[in-house]
C-alpha cells in the first residue's frame, strides 16, 4: 500500500462509505491521512434546559415521562 491507493481498496471501506468519503473529495490513501476536521463540538458537556439560548449547539439530558 502506498499513499496513491484508491480509498475503495482500503479493508472496511465499501461502496457505501467511499461515496460519503468521495463528498469530501477524499479519494486516496493520501487525502485520508491529509483529511483534518474543519470544526470539532464537544457534545460531553450537557447544559441544563433553563440556561440555553437560542442559536446555541448543546446537549441537553432530559426524561420523558
């Protein structure tokens, strides 16, 4: 395996997951290793429901009863 292998002949990578991968124009060996998320959400801290404001990304806990 070399840094030009096509992302399809990786192991565990099927024609489902190359196309999502293709969307990111992640096509090889190479483009996955140089693939760097653009944003990152920490979704381990839940805020309480009372405290969120509109326009904010958070997790929330709740028990539906």
């Amino acid at each position: 395996m070399d840094l030009t292998t096509p992302i399809e002949s990786l192991p565990l990578v099927g024609p489902a997951y190359t196309k999502k991968l293709s969307k990111l124009n992640i096509k090889t060996f190479e483009d996955l290793l140089y693939h760097f998320p653009f944003r990152y959400v920490d979704y381990s801290l839940i805020s309480p429901i009372g405290r969120i404001q509109a326009g904010e990304i958070v997790s929330i806990q709740g028990k539906i009863i």
